[in-house]
C-alpha cells in the first residue's frame, strides 16, 4: 500500500511538471512574431504613412544586432535614433520596393520579434 502512494505521488509530480514546463514553452513560442505577421503590422505602418505596400515587392529579414543593410553607416539623428531603438532587441526588417522606381520610394520598417511594435 505505501509502495501504490509513493509511485502516485511521484507520478503526479512528474505529471505537474510535464504540464508546467509545456504550458511555458507554448506561452513563450506564441508570443513571438513570425515573417508573415510582421509584414502584416509593417504593412499597417506603411499604409498610415502614405504608401501603396500592396504594389510594392516586399522582403523581410530577421536581426539582433542594431546593424543592418537598410540603416546606413551615417552618424545623422535618424540613424542614431533607429540603432538605439534597436539595441539589444530582435527584430524583423521589412522592406519594400517601389517598382516604379521612383525616387525615394523605398521603404522599410523595423519590427520588434518578441513584441510586435514599430521600432
């Protein structure tokens, strides 16, 4: 009798535990934002900005380090600013080109991997 509660016991801690340590996987997996719902929200942006993204080519790439190919090397405020935003941060670079080569016309927006906001 005491030898059936010792193995309940140790089963329903094995089973607590089982339980605990998916329930934090599956919260930690579900709150990270995937390729096609960062341009969802960078699409969002650039429409509240003025853009047509629905005519434009679009390609995102995902970072963690403040420096990328679509920020240039230039010490001005922008840059700065955008670095600092994206210091010790994932994110998501979505960038889009206009076809029509218009000057000025490209565009990208940066967005947080774990929060989904606009850097």
């Amino acid at each position: 009798m005491r030898l059936r509660k010792f193995y309940l016991l140790i089963f329903l801690q094995v089973a607590v535990a089982l339980t605990a340590f998916m329930t934090l996987e599956a919260y930690g997996t579900n709150t990270r934002i995937t390729e096609d719902k960062a341009i969802e929200l960078a699409n969002k942006e650039g429409k509240k900005l003025g853009y047509d993204v629905d005519s434009m080519r679009v390609k995102a790439t995902h970072y963690t380090t403040p420096s990328n190919p679509y920020l240039s090397d230039s010490d001005d405020r922008y840059t700065l600013e955008r670095r600092d935003k994206l210091k010790n941060k994932e994110y998501w670079a979505v960038y889009y080109v206009n076809p029509k080569f218009t000057k000025g016309g490209d565009l990208c927006i940066f967005i947080d991997s774990n929060t989904g906001e606009v850097a």
